[in-house]
C-alpha cells in the first residue's frame, strides 16, 4: 500500500474522471468513473484508496451493500478489503427468490428497488457503496430498504459527489465521499 493519504491519492483519482457535457439531457455534465477502470494505473489508486479507508472502519461494519450498477464494481473491492459478504441492490426483476421492494421517485420517474431477504440479518450493520451521490434519490431509497430487512445502515461510500446538489441534507447517515465536484 502507498504512503500517500487517501485525500492525497484522491486528488490524483479525479484526473481519470472524464466528463460529459449534455448527457444524459441537454444542461447535464456527466461524470463518468468507467475511465478508471480502462487504467490500470487508475484502478489500482482506486483500489488503495478504498483499501486504505477499509483500514479506518474495519469492525465497524458486516456487510458492503453494492448499488446497480457501478456500485457493483466498488461494493466487492470493499467487502474483500474488510473481509465481509456483499449483497447487491438491484433494480426490480433482477434479483431470484423472495425480495424487499422499495419504490422511489427520481428527477424524472419512479423506479423501484430489491434486495433479496435471505442476504441480510437483523442487526446487521451495513455499509452502503455507490459510484456518485447526485440527488441522492437512490441512495436514500437503497438505505430505507435495508432497514426494511432489519439491517443497521451505518454509513455509505462515494467515489465522488456533487456537492451543490446538497444530497447529504436527506440522507440520515454518515457519507465519505473521496471527489467532490
């Protein structure tokens, strides 16, 4: 692992951030973390940054909830990291047998989330990892329903947040972000 802090590394990370401007609707710039991915240089400061805050919250947490779809790619690299299962949260009809359900509304629509009921106990303190924290509309549905299972949602992880959407102000648990835009 570097000697670098994991702010330090962060300021490096954002150079492999690419945007978009109008995507996916005129007056939107997207910000796309996949170029991170395409780097190996990139994947690895990605990977030491998440390695090291696993360090600083090892024991705090028994579970990485991974939100569709990016999250996916975080969610296991963070599990392995402090050494717990994680659990997907899916859109609906994308998960086998019995599932929570949660619908929500977005900026433009409603959707609707699952978790499937036999992953996580009672008590269970999860954490929850994402790619982004925009509105935070989906993470604020994905915490509600873990609790719905009886899970402890403890704190989420985002790579990267923009921060003048002001997402934090809903959301009732701690956020580490590591980018802000």
């Amino acid at each position: 692992m570097s000697t670098t802090s994991i702010e330090d590394d962060a300021l490096v990370l954002k150079s492999y951030i690419k945007s978009y401007p109008d995507f996916p609707l005129p007056g939107i710039l997207f910000r796309d973390i996949f170029n991170v991915f395409q780097n190996t240089d990139g994947l690895q400061l990605l990977n030491n940054i998440l390695k090291k805050y696993a360090t600083e919250i090892a024991g705090t947490v028994d579970c990485v909830a991974m939100l569709e779809a990016r999250g996916f790619l975080l969610g296991t690299l963070m599990a392995l990291h402090l050494n717990v299962p994680c659990v997907p949260v899916r859109k609906k009809g994308k998960l086998p047998g019995k599932v929570a359900q949660l619908e929500y509304s977005l900026e433009y629509a409603k959707d609707v989330l699952e978790v499937q009921l036999d992953v996580l106990k009672e008590g269970k303190r999860v954490l929850v990892i994402d790619d982004l924290l925009a509105t935070g509309g989906t993470l604020d549905a994905s915490i509600q329903l873990l609790r719905k299972t009886g899970a402890e949602v403890v704190q989420a992880v985002v790579i990267m947040e923009l921060v003048d959407l002001e997402a934090r102000k809903k959301i009732d648990i701690p956020i580490k972000s590591f980018i802000q835009y």
